[in-house]
C-alpha cells in the first residue's frame, strides 16, 4: 500500500510482548481449574518454599543495585541473573501449589483486612506488570544494549522489588491459617 509505513519491530519485542501476555493468561487459567491434582502432602510446604523465594528474590534486587552502583557489573549480572532464576522458580512452586491445593482464606480482622487484601491486589497486578519489564530487562542487559536496559529497569526494579517484598508481607500475614 502506497504510503504506509510498516514499522519493522524486531523479533525481541514479539518474544517478550508474547511472553509477557502469555505467562500471566497461564497461570490464571491453571489456578481457575477447580479439580485439584493431587500432587502429595509435599505441596503442603510450598507457601513457606515461596516465602523464602521471595525474601532471596528482594535480597538478589538489592545486592544487584548495590553492585551496579558501585560499578561492579559482573556481581551485578550474577545477582540479577540469581533474582530472574529464583522468580523462576517462584512460578513453578507457586503453580504447583495452586493446582494441587484450595486457597487458604485470610483469617484477619480489623484493620488487618484492608491492608491484607490491599497488598494481595497490588502484588498481584503488579506480578503481572513486571513480566514485561524483567524480561526487556534481562534481554537488554544481556545483550549489552545498556541505554535499553536502563530504560527496562528504571520501572522494572522498584516494581519487582515491591512485588518481592509483598510477597513476604503477605505470606506472613496469612502463614498463620494455612491448616
């Protein structure tokens, strides 16, 4: 068609556009199945498993950033890489949990309540946000396109952070009523 630009996006940002959609789709559609799979009383222990991830996830960010900023680019590469494994595997245990256990409702009152259910919806929106962010951001890092990498990080850190350290705040307000 004369006249029309066609801009030619490289194949990076379909992969991670794709991903980015296609991993929270997944998940919501593998925890909106109602049969349980019985996958053992293992499964049991995997909510204090996700804890520790998340917590090690949020330590990861931080030794990251301190590296970066003290010019450390190879810790830097290795604490990032750790914290990308890590929500990984998160996401396998977290999975895993789910279709093989029903949700433990939260048992709080009070003013607990709100801010529970505040930081759940939170953390989970912005579970969802930062895929797109962390894989432009481990893809540009890698391949050493740094101003891109910036760019990926200056949103993509304070969320995953944010989302790693809720994570943990809200482990452990509901830790107390897994049976």
């Amino acid at each position: 068609m004369a006249g029309r630009v066609i801009e030619d996006k490289p194949l990076y940002r379909n992969v991670i556009s794709v991903l980015a959609i296609v991993v929270p789709i997944t998940v919501a559609f593998l925890l909106g199945i109602r049969q349980k799979v019985d996958l053992g009383s293992w499964t049991k222990s995997l909510p204090h498993v996700i804890g520790v991830i998340n917590s090690l996830t949020a330590v990861c960010l931080l030794v990251g950033y301190f590296y970066i900023k003290k010019g450390n680019i190879e810790g830097h590469r290795k604490a990032m890489t750790s914290a990308f494994l890590l929500g990984s595997v998160f996401l396998v245990c977290y999975i895993l949990y789910h279709v093989s256990n029903d949700s433990t409702p939260y048992g709080g009152e009070g003013l607990l309540r709100p801010i529970y259910f505040f930081l759940l919806i939170s953390h989970i929106v912005l579970s969802i946000v930062v895929v797109w962010f962390v894989l432009r951001a481990i893809y540009f890092g890698y391949t050493r396109q740094l101003d891109d990498h910036r760019k990926a990080v200056k949103w993509g850190l304070p969320i995953w952070l944010y989302v790693s350290i809720s994570g943990v705040v809200v482990y452990l307000m509901i830790s107390p009523y897994y049976t």
